[in-house]
C-alpha cells in the first residue's frame, strides 16, 4: 500500500513531464493561482523570446522567396514515403510521430520522423527544424549520438530517416526502477558528457537534456537524440538568450532571462544525474511556481546515501551562478577530470569498450518491450506513407512545400563505399 501512494504522485510527475513547453506555459498562464506569484509572473513575461518562432510570437506574413531557408539542393531527390514499410509508432511529439520502418529495398530498420509542415509553420519552428538537420548531420563521428542517414520531404511532411535505438529511453527505464544504483548513473553520466563535450567542441550547445532525450541502444549503451533546441555557433565563452528547454531543468539564468552560455547543458547533466540518483530532478514540485522558486533560490540539498564524490559533482553541477559552474572554465576537461569519473577510462568509454551495466536483452528489431504501450498500440496513420505531390495542392501545403527548401539530404556516395 505504501508503494501504491509512492508511484501515485510519480506517475502524475511522468505524464505532466510529457508536456511541452509551450504548452506548459500556458498552463500555468491558465491558472489564477499561479500567475500570482511573483516568480511566476516575472517568467510569463520574459516568454517573448528573442528568436519569434520558439513561444508563437505575433504571426508575419508568409516568407518570400529570398526569406527561404536554402541549405542546397537535395542530393536525394529520389526518396519517397513509399520506400518504407511504417510498422509501428514508437513516439510522438509536438510536430508528428516517430515511427519504425523498414526500406522495402534494404530491408533495414530505421526509425523515420515524420514532421507536419503545416504544424511547424503556425508555430514558426521551421528554424529549429532546419537547425535539427544541421545538427544531425554532424553526428556522424560520434557513438553517443543518433546518426541521420537521409532526409526528405513531401508537399506537406518532413521525413528524418534515423538510427533505429530500441533500448528504450532513459525516461522509461527510470520510471520503472525508480532511481540507479551509483555505478549505473556514472556510467551513463559519463557516456552523456562525452556527447556533449562533442557538440561543444562544434560550437553546438544542446539546451534540452532530459531522460526522455536519452536513449539505450540494444546494448545499453546511451544515445543523444532530439536536437530541435540546440543552438549552433556558440563559441567559447559565447552566450545566447532564448528561453526555452523543458520545465524542471531550466537552469536559473534561463528563468531570469539572463545571457546563457554552454554551461546551461552543465545544470542539465547534473539535473539528470540527480533523478538517476534520487528519482525525481532537483528542486522538482507538483506546484509549478514553487518549483521555479526552488530552481531560482532554493539551495542544493542532497540527502546523505550518496558518496562525497557524487555530491561534489552534483554542487559543482548545480551551482546557480553559471560563472562558478563545474564546466564554466574548461568546459568538458572539467567534467571529465572530476574525482567521481576516476573510475572511467575514457578512451574505452568512446570506443565502447566499457561493458553497460544493464543490458536491455532486445530480441531484435520488432521487439518493442521498452517502448511506451501508449505509442506502440498506436495504429499507424495511413497518410505516413502516402504522398500528395500529385495532387492538386492548397495554398497552405505550396507555402509549407516552399518553406523548406535545401532539407533534403543524402550522404556522399563515397560513404557507402
């Protein structure tokens, strides 16, 4: 019974995390309650942010041909829902489904996303859509970051054909379990740094960790992915203002609507390792305005069944004051230094060579075990697969055909070689 009342409020926690930002906004925009407090308030006014497009700015009108996003042109004009068997939805988000499939021709496994233009458009992401592209075609060389094999487009979809990870994602593993044992966080808190110290280096900076951004491949490995928020060419010591990211891991300067540099994915890291290690992210409340009120003036708090070293990872982590953060200097150098990681070899840990500590035991492509049943019994749209080019478009569909000219992508040939 103590159990039951435990997993109660948990599960409510789960579902309400589902929420996206924008939604969440206005939510508590909603609630009388909360707008009173002052925190609360501050926040629902700094949600204009400077680029338009995040929290459905004032709409304009549609882009002219030379407002455009043109990356090129498509080196994979070939490529066709049709190509694809969808077998089964494995995820959703705010701008359609993740779905998996296999290539008729290939007979490999892929998980396809598979975004509505016209979704994008009224809420004017077509940026970070575009920037998501940009990302994922960087990610090649390196393990702990899904892989973009093509990409392309219909008159009213975008289709990112991706690396099909069935381990399921950190978030589910979690909620199953509740909280990891030490060896475990480490072990993943390293192979995660790892991936953001990559992106770093790119001048990449990700801006929305959380368990449900992670993934375990089939052998427990951990793999990035979603990259519609990161934000490209921050240099060193560059900042950035966007208010954006996920509830219970906006970092301080984020809710104060302050410059924020690389250092913001930091916080995130160290947000994450303590729900590995307790269950719920720092400062967490059911009460959205008691919650930014922690995460702004609440100090650390950690309980005593944790060893000195992961508590002095997590203070360096957590520290408000982004310019006294672990990582605020030397970036990466300073994570991967940190006394907690002494166990971690780090070449073995990129070249895989580090056995996971759990193994999630997948069958093979179809199993599906550590998806959520709420995708997976999902019945597949017919319309995932179909494509509307030859037939008579609207005004709507022809805007959101030309708003993303250049996505369209296909590796060199030389690379299957």
């Amino acid at each position: 019974m103590k159990e039951e009342s435990i997993k109660s409020p948990l599960k409510a926690f789960m579902k309400q995390r589902r929420m996206g930002l924008n939604d969440f906004i206005q939510k508590i925009a909603n609630n009388s309650y909360a707008c009173k407090h002052p925190e609360v308030q501050s926040i629902l006014k700094i949600s204009q942010p400077q680029e338009p497009e995040l929290m459905n700015a004032n709409p304009s009108p549609p882009p002219s041909p030379s407002q455009q996003i043109n990356l090129g042109p498509s080196s994979n004009p070939h490529a066709k829902p049709s190509d694809f068997h969808f077998l089964k939805v494995i995820g959703k988000g705010s701008f359609g489904k993740v779905l998996l499939a296999r290539h008729k021709a290939e007979e490999a496994f892929y998980a396809v996303k598979v975004l509505q233009k016209k979704a994008i458009l009224k809420k004017k992401e077509e940026k970070h859509i575009m920037s998501e592209r940009n990302v994922l075609l960087k990610n090649v060389k390196h393990p702990f970051l899904v892989g973009l094999h093509f990409s392309f487009q219909t008159a009213d979809k975008l289709y990112f054909v991706l690396d099909y990870i069935n381990g399921g994602e950190l978030f589910y593993h979690l909620q199953r379990e509740r909280c990891f044992l030490e060896p475990r966080a480490r072990f993943y808190a390293a192979e995660i740094a790892s991936a953001l110290g990559y992106l770093h280096s790119l001048n990449i900076v990700y801006r929305d960790l959380k368990p449900e951004n992670i993934l375990l491949d089939s052998q427990g490995h951990i793999v990035l992915t979603d990259f519609g928020l990161c934000k490209e060419n921050i240099e060193h010591n560059g900042t950035t203002s966007t208010f954006c990211g996920t509830p219970e891991y906006l970092a301080p300067e984020v809710l104060h609507k302050q410059p924020y540099d690389r250092t913001v994915d930091w916080w995130c890291l160290g947000a994450v390792l303590y729900e590995m290690l307790y269950g719920l992210p720092p400062f967490y409340s059911r009460n959205t305005a008691e919650m930014y009120d922690n995460i702004l003036n609440k100090p650390l708090q950690l309980k005593p069944n944790i060893t000195n070293s992961a508590r002095h990872l997590l203070e360096g982590l957590l520290q408000k004051d982004r310019t006294k953060r672990l990582g605020a200097k030397d970036d990466f150098m300073e994570i991967k230094n940190h006394v907690f990681f002494s166990l971690i070899n780090w070449d073995d840990l990129i070249n895989k060579k580090i056995t996971p500590p759990f193994n999630p035991n997948v069958s093979g492509p179809s199993d599906l075990r550590h998806f959520d049943p709420e995708f997976t019994e999902e019945p597949v749209p017919n319309s995932i697969g179909r494509s509307p080019d030859s037939i008579l478009l609207t005004a709507s569909v022809k805007e959101a055909a030309e708003a993303f000219l250049g996505f369209s992508y296909a590796p060199p040939m030389d690379s299957f070689l």
